[in-house]
C-alpha cells in the first residue's frame, strides 16, 4: 500500500494510521456513538470483510451509501445521562446493553484493571474523544508528575490496541515497548503495516511491498513514551489538562518549523494512573485514536522484535 506524507507523519506519531481500510463494523448505535460522539449511526448488510454480518457504523466511516438508520427506542423511564459529558446514554437490546463490559484476560497475563473505556463485545476497547480540557496554567502540576511517574516506571510493557483512523477505519493488532527507545506495533490482516523503533529511529514497514520509511525517533513524539524517565512539565510543552472521577487527560503541542503543530492527548485512568488511550492531532489537523488493552508490565519482550534492517530502504 502506499503511505501518503500526511498518514506517515501521524504514523510516527505513535503508531502507524496507513493500514489497509476496512469498513468498521460494530454491534449497535450505542457501540457507534461511545466511538464517534455526535455521528450519525448507520447499519448495512455486506460490508467488505463482514459478510452476513449486520455491521453499525458511523456515516462518515465507509465510502459505502447505506440506508437510514433504524431509530433506536429507548425505555419509558428516565432517561440515563453520562455524567462526564451530559449526553444521554441510549440502551442497547439484548446481551450487548453494557458496553462498560470487562476486557478478557489472556492467558499469559497477571492481574490486570478493568478499563473505563467502554467495549465492544470482543473485549476490545471503544476509543473515544477526549474530554475537553483546560488551558494548563502549572497549579495543575500534581496531575502532570503523576502521569509523569507512571510513564518513568514503565521500562518493559506489552498489549493489544485497536486504532481508529481519521475516515473512522479500524485497526487491530499487538505492541511491545522496552525501555529506553524499543517499541513495536504489530497490526492484524488485512494491514500489513510494522512500525519500529529500535532506539535510534523509527520505521514504517510494509511486508506486503518490502518497503521502509525511516525516521529519526528524536524527532517523533514516541520519544516521550520511550523516554527512560519523563517529567512532561519539564521536557514537553503541556497546554491543557483534566480530570474527572474517569479520566485524567494531559494534551502536549510538538512544534516544528518545516512539519507544523501536532498534538497528543494522553488518556489516562483517574483511578490508578494508567494508561488508557492517546489520540494524535497531525499538523493538518486529522485524528488518529488509539485504545491500549490488555498491559503486562512483568515480561520483558524479545529483543530481536526491536531490530531494523537498514538495509532494507525505500
């Protein structure tokens, strides 16, 4: 596939956002608006890589025209609104009604919280929005070290993400991240989309065309995440912060003169401080939303996954 200049830049903004577009498909309107707040949901049968299946989406997330939507009737009683956002929560029918449901455990990892991101049926996390912030102004410092000291004792961590992509696509897959400057994002079929960072740069890997894009790592935002120790307040530009009794959200700005203004927002747990998502503001303005699930701190990854051939170049 090719990469166009802006999805590589929001490719090593965290993790790569060119991977093959599928159509998203979710189990009802409640799974739709937790993922794209204020959309209009839309169901169709057939959609690519979805056969049979009655997949939920939301309209502006597939190229595909797609008939209204049928109106979702919600229960006589009062209606239930998110205390986070005011917005009225719809019910779901059937055995998918709670979307805050618990992400499974694998096999291979220890004890782990349930997230506050809701789920799909799956397990996998929803990505959201993030909530709205305000400017930070330093009296807020206490959230920032905090989040500060949770990145700094991390040095090994693996798990699974699910991405949404700026035309609402959906990715799946697998990372691995050692301490200092090692990380590997592994996607699912149909991507064939790896990036790396090895501690000195960063690739984007396409197996299916054997092509890299290679990146200074000093010079993309996984520097924060792959720092060994971190104190945003001192290393990063921090412009805005909040917290709830869900949430605690920190929004760092990267400037450069030739790129332009990116943005992270980092999404973190308001109860243990951990991190829950990150969402990536490229230069021109596009979204890319990434769920992190499944964490395990107590294995350390092979270091043969954090190797580049540099060899290998476009």
């Amino acid at each position: 596939m090719h990469i166009s200049p802006r999805f590589a830049l929001a490719l090593i903004a965290f993790i790569a956002m060119a991977s093959t577009a599928h159509a998203e498909c979710l189990l009802s309107a409640d799974a739709v608006w937790a993922a794209h707040p204020g959309s209009h949901a839309m169901w169709r049968m057939q959609l690519p890589g979805h056969v049979g299946e009655k997949c939920w989406y939301a309209k502006n997330s597939t190229d595909l025209p797609a008939p209204r939507a049928p109106q979702v009737v919600d229960s006589p009683r009062r209606p239930e609104l998110d205390r986070r956002t005011g917005e009225r929560i719809a019910r779901a029918k059937g055995p998918v009604a709670d979307l805050r449901q618990p992400v499974p455990k694998s096999r291979n990892q220890t004890a782990r919280s349930v997230s506050p991101i809701p789920a799909d049926a799956a397990g996998r996390p929803i990505p959201i929005r993030p909530p709205e912030s305000v400017p930070y102004d330093g009296s807020q410092r206490a959230l920032v070290d905090g989040a500060s000291n949770y990145l700094s004792s991390l040095q090994s961590l693996t798990g699974e993400f699910v991405q949404i992509g700026p035309d609402g696509s959906r990715s799946v897959g697998k990372f691995y991240l050692q301490k200092p400057g090692r990380v590997r994002f592994e996607y699912e079929p149909p991507s064939t989309i790896e990036v790396i960072a090895d501690g000195y740069y960063v690739i984007v890997r396409d197996r299916n065309l054997a092509t890299q894009d290679l990146h200074p790592l000093s010079q993309t935002p996984l520097k924060y995440l792959l720092a060994d120790q971190i104190d945003l307040a001192r290393d990063t530009k921090v412009t805005a912060i909040s917290q709830d009794n869900t949430f605690i959200t920190v929004t760092i700005e990267q400037r450069q003169i030739l790129v332009g203004t990116s943005r992270l927002v980092l999404i973190f747990s308001a109860k243990n401080m951990q991190l829950l998502q990150w969402t990536v503001t490229d230069p021109q303005g596009y979204d890319t939303m990434v769920a992190v699930y499944n964490l395990d701190a107590s294995h350390k990854p092979d270091p043969g996954l954090f190797t580049i051939n540099y060899d290998q170049r476009r």
